[in-house]
C-alpha cells in the first residue's frame, strides 16, 4: 500500500514533536518529518498516526 494523502493535507500536516514540515515516504507508508527532530511516523489504513509515542526515530 501506498501514502495516498491530497497534496494540500500534506501541505497543513505538522510534526507534532518540533512542528517541521512532513513529507510522504510512499515506499514505506510513512510520514517522514523534515524538521529538526526527524521522526517517522506511521500511516495505517490511510490514516497519518501523528503521535509522537507511535513515531520512530530515524535509523543512524
């Protein structure tokens, strides 16, 4: 499955943890944040899990 999100959600879309931009990793299902902490978040079924607790760290 791929990220089908509409360009302007993307657009509102903020990385709950330091407020940077997301962009859509469609390979791996994930919103990658461009900010300054970097973290990965989810999306399941469609759905953007924006939850800091769900994200993960990006890999070193």
């Amino acid at each position: 499955m791929t990220v089908k999100l509409d360009s302007w959600l993307l657009e509102i879309l903020a990385c709950p943890n330091c407020k940077g931009a997301l962009r859509a990793d469609e390979a791996a299902d994930e919103l990658v944040c461009t900010g300054e902490c970097g973290y990965v978040y989810p999306v399941r079924d469609g759905i953007p899990v924006l939850l800091v607790d769900e994200a993960r760290t990006p890999a070193s």
